[in-house]
C-alpha cells in the first residue's frame, strides 16, 4: 500500500511489529489515533504506555512484575503465607491469581532447564529461589511445571536442591494442561488442581 | 496390508509418478539412478514416517523444487481401505495425514503399514558400527511395540539434552547431570529388557533362517554386548559420571549398545567368508520380516532394492519357497533388467507385475 504521509507508514510499520497485528489493523488504529483529539490521544494512550516500560519493574522477591522494587503479592502476602508456588512465566502468576484458589506466594523461574535452546540452570532463577527456602521459614513449595521433559528435568533438579532444608514439595494434580499453557487451562480446573496438590517423591535408584 | 496405489509428486529424483500395484510380488526394473530406490523409499516413508536412508526432509524435496508429496492408497485382508499422506515444504514441518486426518505423533502410524527394507547398504549389518545394528532393532521394535518406541523416544531427548548440558559453560555439576541420569535409568531398565529378549530370539531365528540357505551346517549365534549386562542400571551411570564431566560428552546409556555376531563361536565379521556373509544378511534381513509377521499378526510389505545381486543361489531359491507360501503379502522388488526377473518368476509359476522407470518416470506398465 502506498501513503501519502511519510509519518503515516512508520506508524503503521511500527504497530504492526506488535503480537498479532498485521498491517491492515495496523493502519485503521493508525487513522483511528489521527481522528481523536491530538491531547486526548497523548494522555490516554501513549503516555500510559510509554510510562509502563520505562518503569516497569521485576520484582526483586519473586521476579513478577511490580512498580517498585517489591511486587504487590509478595508485599501483602509475605508475613502471612509460607507457601510458594514456582512457575515458568508471569503469564502463569496471572492464570493462578485468575483462579482465587491461592494465596500464597509465587516464585517466576523464567523458563525451564533446556541446554538444547541454550537454558542451563544460571539462566533461570533458582537461586534466589533457594535462597528465599533458606531464609524465610518456607513450608512448602508447588512446583506448577509443566509435564513435559524439560519441565519434569527443571522439577527434579529443584526438589534435589531444596531437599536439604526440609520444605516439603509438590505438585499440581496432574491431568490439566499447565506451565506456559496455565493461561490455557479452564480456570475450575486450574483451580480445583492448585488445591488438591500432591507430594512429589523421588525414589531411591 | 496391500499398498495398492502409490502416487508421487516431487520426492528425490521423480517429478511425477503415479503406480498401481498387485498383491504379490512387483517387479520395478530400469537403469541405476533411475529412481527405482526412490520409489521404495517413498513406500518406507510412508510407513514409518521418514526415509529408510536418514536423509532429512529438505533432501527428499526434488530439485528446485518447494514441497514434496507421497500418497498410499492400501486395503487390508478385511477390504478396509487406508489413505496415508506424507507432505513436507521447505522451511515448513512435515504433515502426516491418514484417512484424511492429521497425525500427530508418529507413533500413530507405526505398525499400521508394516514394512522390511533390504536396501544395498546392507552389508554394514555386519561390518558397520554398532548404530546399524541398533537401528535394525530399534526398527523392528518400534513398530510393533509402541512402549518401546515411547521409551525410545523420551531416552533420545533426554540424551541431546544431557550432551547439550555436558558441553556447556561453565562445565555441570553433578547434580545438573545426575538430574538427567536419574530420569534416563528407568526408561534404560525398559528398553534393555526388551532389546534382550528381542537379540536372544534373533538369534533363534537367524539360525534358522541360516540352516535352510546355507550349504554347510554352521552354528550361527548372537550376542547383547551392552554396558548394563547383569549389573545395577544406575551404578554404571553413577561410575561414569565424574568421567562424563571431564570429557564433556555422554559415556553410558543404550545408545553405546551392539548385537555381536558368531559363527562358530567366532566374530563373524573377522571369520566369516563371503557366501557366509552373504547367507547372514538374507537371515537377518528376514529375521525382521519373521519378527513383525509374528507379533502384527500379519504380513509386512517386503522392498527388496536391487535383490538379485543380493540373492542367487540357495537365497534366492528360499525367497521363492516363501513367496510361494500361502498367504503371502506384497513384495515389491528393484531390478537392472527385467529378463532374468522374467526367467525366474515363470520357471517357477509365481505371477507377478513388472513397471519400467526411467529418469524418473513410469514408462508403460506390463503384466
Ligand atoms: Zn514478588
């Protein structure tokens, strides 16, 4: 398609880099923005935005998004739960919370353990994750993995590291689809499994 | 199960190719490079989902050209009838489609279109590394036994993860490592249980296989060489793992297991002749035809690429003898010319379909 504003198509160009938007949405959001009022437009669309990325935090506890240095979760829920719940993305917080089945913590890995892709154990957050089991009087800690095999290798290899301080952990009821695809799973269920957890057990070889 | 048509487009050297075969044996003869291992490769793809010679997708796509495509039509003993399509485009993912439904897993498709390929690389059964000694099991095993195939599966990404992780840096520690090991050792437990009992029964039938073709009375034997033999699966894992971190790469599992051959107590491959190689091959070879028949219940379809330089004589004579055998599958074999195919099928009464190919193409078909 051709412009007749210079301005017009970088707008377009730019939009269409988002997620699940081609070049023809992008162009009538595009001329939607042009027909409002020029001030109505900065206040309510771009200065929102452009405020969430450049403050946006990761919460230094649980590496949730927050506005400050300690995401509301954790701010409201530290001194009353010794429970966390560990997960691969801030998109699963969100799918638990949507639950209203938990209230304890949480605990974002960023990903599972894949050397294939390049994702060793440095690369995720274990270690502030063990930390935070040693230092805070943590009971037990749900592993809400998914079932694949990097998910259960990522699973095994916490459980070894957390062994020795004597938390207990477990696991979703299994039989849902979670982890990465928590967002997924119908919010009853996802529930529902969230409370009827089970302990994880690694027998002896 | 009877492949009754067989329709190309685009796959290795054949632009375009469609074929109607018949229960019963189908000459396929024309020139070397004419494509005729093409065509059987096109039938293994459709059975087990990938080329008989480990090319990747992209190299079975012709030439210049975007995609390739092979369709099976087959019918069963009971007149069912079953659609298998195989597709890929380049920089795109292989499609699998049966009765016009998509597969998702391979294992869906394995065992359904029984198939043995006696392909001219052959002789590396017996002189090669232990890998083409492990995929004639895994081959058999994987399509009538799909909790091996399961097992096999999950152990082959578990061992890319592990060498991924051995290799990194800064080096694993242990537990890194035994995290892998730990999940690797049932999965061992089960597929070593099966390749046993699967190696001591081959060599049951490759004895047997071997007395009817072979001129003297030889002993021929078999032998699971495997580092778990008798022992504790994770003790050997356990042994090894400080030496895998120093080396950096895998040094246990299944993937380092072997068939040793004898004859006569000896290492076949130092001590065998010729004619004795030869007959142990053929016995091989028809150990996975035997194997499938008997645990599927039914006859797989049989390709034999380039038979003739591979069977004269006694082995030739066996094939007949059960190829004659009432109920027979379908064998679909290659030739250079079609006279002595000709001599042979008539001299002994066997009806059969010949096809000519050239660069490619199907020229007419004879009966
Ligand atoms: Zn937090």
């Amino acid at each position: 398609m051709s412009y007749s504003s210079k301005l017009l198509q970088e707008a377009v160009a730019a939009l269409s880099m988002l997620p699940g938007i081609g070049k023809k949405s992008a162009l009538r959001l595009s001329l939607y923005l042009i027909a409002e009022r020029q001030e109505d437009v900065l206040r309510e669309f771009i200065a929102p935005i452009a405020k969430m990325i450049s403050d946006i935090k990761f919460c230094q506890i649980c590496h949730n998004l927050a506005d400050g240095e300690i995401c509301s979760i954790c701010v409201e829920r530290s001194h009353k739960s010794n429970t966390i719940c560990v997960v691969e993305s801030i998109r699963d917080v969100m799918a638990i919370e949507d639950t209203d089945q938990y209230q304890g913590l949480y605990h974002v890995l960023g990903g599972v353990i894949s050397p294939l892709d390049g994702i060793a154990v440095e690369h995720l957050n274990i270690e502030s994750l063990v930390k935070r089991v040693e230092g805070h009087n943590i009971q037990e800690v749900i592993m809400a993995v998914s079932p694949t095999i990097e998910g259960e290798t990522t699973i095994y290899y916490l459980s070894k590291r957390l062994q020795p301080l004597g938390v207990r952990v477990t696991l979703l009821a299994r039989g849902i689809s979670f982890g990465g695809e928590l967002e997924y799973a119908d919010g009853l269920t996802l529930g529902r499994s969230i409370v009827t957890r089970v302990p994880y057990e690694i027998s002896e070889l | 199960m009877i492949l009754r048509e067989l329709e190309l487009d685009c796959f290795k050297n054949i632009h375009r190719l469609s074929l109607s075969l018949r229960p019963g044996i189908n000459v396929i003869y024309g020139d070397n490079g004419a494509g005729k291992t093409n065509l059987l490769d096109a039938i293994y793809l459709l059975s087990l989902g990938k080329s008989h010679f480990h090319l990747a997708d992209n190299a079975l796509i012709r030439d210049e050209e975007e995609f390739y495509r092979v369709v099976g039509h087959y019918s069963s003993g009971d007149d069912k009838t079953y659609d298998v399509v195989v597709k890929h485009q380049r920089q795109g993912k292989k499609q699998i489609e049966l009765n016009r439904k998509k597969v998702n897993r391979v294992k869906e498709l394995l065992g359904r279109f029984p198939v043995v390929f006696v392909a001219p690389d052959d002789i590396s059964l017996v002189f090669g590394g232990g890998r083409d000694r492990r995929n004639l099991i895994n081959r058999t095993l994987c399509q009538c036994d799909s909790d091996y195939l399961v097992s096999l599966m999950k152990y082959n990404r578990l061992l890319r993860q592990k060498d991924a992780m051995l290799k990194k840096w800064p080096k694993p520690d242990r537990l890194e490592v035994e995290t892998y090991n730990y999940q690797m050792i049932p999965l061992v437990e089960t597929i070593h249980l099966k390749r046993s009992a699967y190696i001591d029964e081959l060599g049951a039938v490759i004895r047997g296989i071997y007395a009817d073709i072979s001129d003297d009375d030889e002993c021929v034997s078999t032998e699971y060489k495997s580092q778990f033999a008798l022992r504790n699966i994770a003790e050997v894992f356990r042994e090894q793992l400080d030496a895998e971190i120093s080396i950096q790469r895998p040094l246990v599992g299944i993937q380092r297991d072997d068939i040793l051959l004898y004859i006569e107590g000896k290492l076949f491959k130092k001590f065998g002749s010729q004619g004795q190689i030869k007959s142990l091959l053929y016995s091989m070879r028809m150990s996975e035809y035997h194997f499938l028949s008997k645990s599927l219940g039914e006859k797989p379809i049989l390709l034999l690429d380039d038979y003739f330089e591979k069977l004269d004589g006694k082995r030739l004579s066996a094939l007949l003898l059960l190829i004659q055998q009432a109920p027979f599958g379908q064998v679909i074999l290659t030739d250079t010319e079609l006279s002595r195919s000709q001599k042979i099928f008539e001299r002994h009464g066997i009806p059969y379909a010949a096809y000519a190919i050239d660069k490619g193409e199907l020229l007419t078909a004879k009966k």
